[in-house]
C-alpha cells in the first residue's frame, strides 16, 4: 500500500487534475441523484398521503371497476383484527370514496366526495391544518367541507346550503342537502378545486353502503416494512373477500413514470461517468508508459507478477478513494442547504406539478444509498482502469524492456 502511495504521487499535478475530474463528476452525479430522488420521494409522499396510502385493502373487484357496489364490509372488529396483523402496522384510515354533483344556488360541480373520520385522516395527511374557514364535522354529524377552489366554483360559502347528487350502492338515489360548516385551503390545487368531505357515518347513510366503506388505508410505522405488512395481511384476512394492493400496484402510472425519469438519470449518470473512466485511464495510462522499465527491472529483481499487478490496482483505488470523498465533501454542503430549503418551482413547470396532484417544490434526498451506490460505481471504474497495467505487467519481458 505505501509503494502504491508513493507511486501516486510523482507527478502531482497529472494525480490532482484527475481526483479534480473525479471529484466534480461525483459532484454534479450526486446534485442530480439527490435532486431527482428527492423529487420522486415527495410525489410518493404526497400521494401517499392525499390519496392512496401505503397499503389498502379492499373488495377484490374494486380496483378494477371503483364502484360503490364494491363497498367492502367494515365495523370495529375487522379494523382490529387488520392492526393485530402486523406489529409494524401504525394506524388504519377507513374512507368511502366516490363523484357526485354538487350544486349551490346558482352553479354545479362534479366533485369528488369523501366519507372519512376527521382525526384518522389528520393522522395521516394533517388535513386539520389546512382549514381556513369553519370547522370540521364529528362522525355522525351532517355538515359539508369543501376545498376553496370548489366553494367559488360553487358560489358557496361557511353557512350556505349546497345540494349533493349522486348514486349509491346497487344504483339506489343519493340526494341531500348539507351546510358547508369548513372550507380547506389545499396544497394541490386539484383537490382544491374538486374535493368536498362528509363524515364517514354520514357518507354510509347518503350512499346507502350499509356499514360498507370503499377502502381501509394501512400505514406501516415506515416505508420499509410496506412488504412485510402486505404479506401479514394477505395472511391473516380472507383473499375472497378482501384484497390488499400497495402504492406501487394503486399508482402504476406514477411508478412508470419515475422508472422512465431514471432511465433518462441514468444516461446522464453514465455519461458523467464515461467522462471519469477516461480522465482514471489517461492517468493510468500515462503512468504504465512511464514505468515500463522500472516494472521490468523490479520482475527482474523477483517481484512477482501478482505483486505488482496489485500495487496498480491499489494506485487507481487510492485515486479513486480520494476523488469520491472530494467530490462528497464538496456536495455535502450544497445538499443539505437543498434539503433544508426545497426549490421552489414557478412558472409551467409548477403548474405541470400542481396539476398532477403534487406539491411544486424539488427537495434534496439525503439516503445513504445514494452516496453508497457512487462510490460503489467509482470503485468499479477504477478496477476496469486497472486492467490496462495488470495485462501491461502480465504481458511485460524484462529483457526487451529499455531506459
């Protein structure tokens, strides 16, 4: 290791120039990996949250064909049998989730209504908090609270009277009158616009559910345990009555498109990369010209072959060891400002965001894997670079070789 070291290092400045590339390589791949996974972590978050849910479980038909007909059953001992699945299991959020029309005096939208339990759904997505006007219903109690953007296209305010109509269960009517008691101000502009929330027991009683509700919202104490609770759940429930779907298998069109983004990453990754194999082959190469007769003179003096093969893998690691923590120790600061302040996006590109459901900012990931998965590439690119003296050293006769 000393001799490989040293060897480094006779020619400092063609041994800097190449940490330097290696280091900036690693930067910009780490600025980009870090940007992009964090971006794709906050779309999984937001959806996650406002929408499906790690976990669901539902009527097997369901999924396919998202029909009040395919309410599930739901009392207190089924949602206590589904948390004694799993120890992991943090929380269940039961919803009834459906469209109807909903009119004011003058205008009528389509909205989509949601029966839920106020203090579980604030569990899950802090939906309290985003009220600006009113109050929310206890379970049970009529009352109506709507997202901003539907309330002004409703011409309708806290205190005003708005129509719900709609289909329940088997086709049966569903019509009633509400007051909007709370209006949200919603973070995703989508459900700003479209979204109006009764109480679960009420949105039973309207849609005729019979105690039925459309899904039950599993959180797992983390996303790593989304496997694990899965499995205890297929498990433990009966598969003919219930079915239990992950986020990946509810959002396939979300997942498609952040595997078709990686792609793109990873051509750009690549290239960065190529750049760094290059700038590690010109300096081995450089040093195995250069040293041609002092490996045929150390052959002739006994050295083994293994031996020096060795010494140059260990010179291109050094030179990648030293470039991967440069370029980690001058992207950890640029990183963490990153993830403690969000870019904010403006402009089409928010509204792109926006009108996908997800909040318009692009947060840095700060995973381990993400640093990990670098060196590992780095490594590798070293050891493909030092093939080039091993075959030198392999192929070497001291006896041709000159000064």
């Amino acid at each position: 290791m000393t001799l490989a070291w040293r060897n480094l290092w006779r020619n400092r400045r063609r041994t800097l120039i190449t940490i330097a590339s290696i280091s900036f390589a690693v930067l910009f791949a780490l600025l980009m990996r870090s940007i992009n996974e964090g971006a794709y972590d906050q779309m999984i978050t937001n959806a996650v949250q406002f929408h499906t849910g790690f976990i669901q479980v539902q009527d097997p038909w369901y999924h396919d064909e998202p029909s009040l007909d395919y309410v599930m059953p739901y009392d207190e001992q089924f949602e206590q049998q589904v948390l004694a699945a799993d120890e992991a299991i943090s929380y269940v959020v039961p919803r009834i989730e459906t469209y109807a029309l909903l009119a004011g005096d003058i205008q009528a939208r389509g909205a989509m209504i949601s029966g839920i339990k106020p203090d579980r759904e604030h569990q899950l997505n802090e939906l309290k908090d985003l009220l600006s006007e009113g109050r929310f219903f206890e379970n049970g109690e009529p009352g109506v609270v709507l997202g901003r953007g539907l309330s002004r296209r409703l011409d309708a305010g806290i205190g005003d009277t708005i129509v719900v109509l709609g289909q329940g269960r088997f086709g049966v009517s569903a019509a009633a009158e509400y007051e909007v008691i709370g209006l949200i101000d919603h973070r995703m502009r989508e459900l700003d616009n479209n979204a109006a929330f009764l109480s679960l027991a009420e949105a039973q009683w309207l849609f005729d559910t019979d105690g039925g509700i459309t899904s039950l919202l599993v959180m797992p104490e983390g996303a790593r345990y989304v496997d694990r609770v899965k499995s205890s759940l297929q498990r433990e429930l009966d598969t003919e009555t219930y079915a239990v779907l992950d986020w990946q298998e509810l959002m396939p069109d979300l997942l498609s498109m952040m595997e078709l983004d990686r792609i793109s990453d990873g051509i750009f990754s690549g290239v960065l990369y190529l750049i760094i194999g290059f700038g590690m082959f010109g300096t081995i190469l450089a040093k195995t010209m250069e040293r041609k007769y002092e490996y045929g003179m150390m052959l002739s003096l006994g050295m083994q072959r293994t031996q020096l093969s060795f010494v140059a893998i260990l010179e291109a690691v050094w030179l990648s060891i030293i470039g991967v923590i440069s370029g980690i120790v001058i992207s950890m600061p640029v990183l963490l400002y990153f993830y403690f302040n969000p870019i904010t996006l403006t402009g089409d590109m928010a509204d792109m965001y926006e009108d996908m459901g997800f909040e318009p900012i692009l947060p840095a990931s700060m995973d381990v894997s993400i640093f990990v998965s670098q060196t590992v590439i780095v490594l590798v690119l070293a050891f493909l670079v030092s093939l080039y003296p091993i075959r030198t050293i392999y192929r070497l006769n001291p006896q041709e070789v000159r000064a």
